[in-house]
C-alpha cells in the first residue's frame, strides 16, 4: 500500500476514535465510530484474496448495522426525552438499544458470531488493529452510559465468557482463537462495568498488553494455525520459552499480569452480593485456559517432523521490531506485584 494512503487511514482512525472519545453529543460520537469503520475498511482489503474481502464484507455488514441500530436508537433517546446527552441517557428502551448497538460492534455474545470469521481473513498486523483499537470507541461509550437496571449488561458478560470459552476450544487457527479469546475477556469487562468503571479499564487495559504481545509473537513466527507453532523453537527459542507465559497470562494465571484484573473483578462481584455470578465467571475462565495451555503445549512439548522441505523457511530473518514485542511481553506477565497500586488508583 502506498505510505500517503497508509498514513491518512492510519490519521482516519486515530481522528474517529478521539472524535468519539471528545463527543458529549450522540450524533458526534456516532460519526467519530463511523470515520473509525471507514478507515480501516481499506487496510483489512488491501491483500487482494477472497478471503480478506469476504472478510471486509462482514466487517462492513456488521458495523454498519450497528451504526444503524445506535443512530435510531439515539434518535428515539431525543424523541422520548429531548436529551442528546450521552450521559444523560434515561429511558430504558434507548439505553438498552444502544447497549446492544455497541455490543456488536464490538463482538460481544450473542452479536459475536461476525468476530471469529471476519479476523481469520485478516493478516495479523490489521487483526491486531481490529482486536485492541477498533474496541476502544466503543468501550468509550459504554463506559460514559449510566444504566438504571445492570441485568442486560451481566446477561451479556456472562453469554461472552461462556462462549469465549466454548467457543475456541476445538478451533486450529490461531486467528480464531484470539477472537473468541477477545470475546471472553471482553465478557468479563461487561460483568463489571455498572458496579465499577475504573476496573473495567483497568481490564481493557490488560487485555490490550497481552494481546498486543501475542499477535506480535504469532507474527515473528509467521504462524496461522497451531501446528505452525511447534516448529517455532527452530526460529525463535527465547521467544518459545516466553510465549507460554503470555499466553497462560492471556488465561489469568497468577503470578502473570492476567490474573489482576480476573482478581479484582471476581473480589468486586463479591463485594456486591454476587457470589454465584462471581463463581460462575470463574468457571468459564476454566474453558479459556484449556486452549491457552494447549497453545502453550504445542510451542513448548511438541516438535515438527524435521523433513527437508520444511528446513528452508525455518531460517528467514524476520524484519520485525522487537523492541515492542520485548516491551509488551515483559508488561504482560510482570505487572502482578503493581496490584497495590492498582487497588489505591482503584479505591481513590
């Protein structure tokens, strides 16, 4: 792609996204999610395969009815109490309209099915940008909007975790597996967000470290599928010995950066006289874990019939930064002894 073009989408999404996080009004916040679709639409159909622009196709599909959805909901927000206001959203109706509305843009369950397929079209640089910047206008919104009745918000969460977890269970592709992985974390986020907003950006925050730092892992490797990465000790062996940690920080083991924001959250649902939903998340982190340990046993335990034909690419020389992959795995598996301070910024 010609860098002038590259730059002014790279600008557009940067712009959509401060657009929506400024906005006060619906009708900005609206157009802001708008120019952030419209500019990565181009980067995900730049590789011209079927599969990227059936992909894109999704993409477009999808969002653009949640665009709808969130427009006639805020329209009818002005209609049945004359508010634009963003945080001044007070009718049930509306409110739970645009919930929805947000929930698929973002791919959460049940509005999650477009997730998995549209990013195993992808590459893994434009994947990257679709699992951590696409959600956080969104994010932003859902974080400025005060519900009356949480039940939507838990229902959701909980349909997430669950199937975040199902879901990726009998999955190869790596790509796949990272969907239904941001759809379990994202779940978890929703369980919290009325009771406290500061932890569910804590979370959004983590999850953003840690899967940063495993696509960037997946993308030194030049590995799609899961059998791709039980040769990659060959390329990278420092890297192998590292990956596992993210990847068991991904599931929340402690003492990985992971497991804080599951801690306080499941500590926070508590706290809140809900123990059985508290219990409940637990579990279905459980399903997670499985496939991160069976990523985890294939780059460590596993290795590749040595054949001849798949000696050659072993050895390429990858032009890829490490200074961020450094960066990001090293944040996300040692920031667990921060938890205190994290709890302060929290609780302040």
């Amino acid at each position: 792609m010609n860098p002038y073009i590259l730059t002014t989408l790279l600008f557009g999404l940067g712009l959509g996204t401060t657009l929506t996080f400024a906005s006060s009004h619906w009708l900005l916040a609206w157009m802001g999610l708008e120019i952030n679709t419209l500019a990565i639409i181009p980067l995900m159909a730049q590789h011209h395969h079927p599969r990227a622009v059936e992909a894109t196709t999704k993409y477009f599909l999808a969002q653009a009815t949640a665009a709808a959805t969130l427009l006639f909901a805020s329209t009818t927000n002005a209609w049945l109490t004359g508010q634009w206001d963003i945080q001044q959203m007070t009718h049930p109706l509306p409110t739970t309209m645009i919930v929805i509305a947000l929930a698929l843009k973002i791919g959460l369950a049940p509005m999650h099915s477009w997730l998995p397929e549209v990013l195993q079209g992808l590459d893994l640089t434009t994947g990257l940008i679709l699992s951590t910047w696409q959600k956080l206008a969104p994010f932003a919104l859902l974080l400025q909007i005060q519900t009356v009745n949480p039940t939507p918000l838990i229902v959701i969460g909980l349909l997430s975790t669950l199937i975040g977890g199902w879901g990726g269970l009998n999955q190869t592709q790596l790509r796949k597996i990272l969907a239904y992985s941001s759809i379990a974390h994202l779940g978890w986020m929703m369980l919290i967000l009325q009771f406290s907003p500061l932890l569910t950006l804590l979370a959004l925050l983590t999850y953003f470290t840690m899967t940063f730092s495993a696509f960037l892992i997946f993308k030194m490797n030049k590995a799609t599928t899961i059998n791709a990465l039980a040769i990659s000790w060959t390329k990278t062996p420092v890297l192998t010995a590292l990956a596992p940690l993210v990847l068991l920080s991904l599931g929340g083991l402690p003492p990985l950066t992971g497991f804080m924001p599951k801690w306080f959250i499941l500590q926070e649902l508590t706290k809140q006289d809900l123990p059985a939903l508290a219990t409940f998340a637990a579990l279905t982190a459980l399903l997670s874990l499985f496939f991160y340990l069976r990523l985890s046993y294939a780059m460590t335990l596993t290795m590749f019939p040595n054949n001849l034909i798949g000696v050659t690419p072993w050895r390429f020389y990858s032009p890829q930064l490490t200074l961020p992959l450094a960066i990001s795995t090293a944040t996300a598996t040692l920031l667990l002894p921060l938890a205190p301070a994290a709890v302060t910024l929290l609780t302040t």
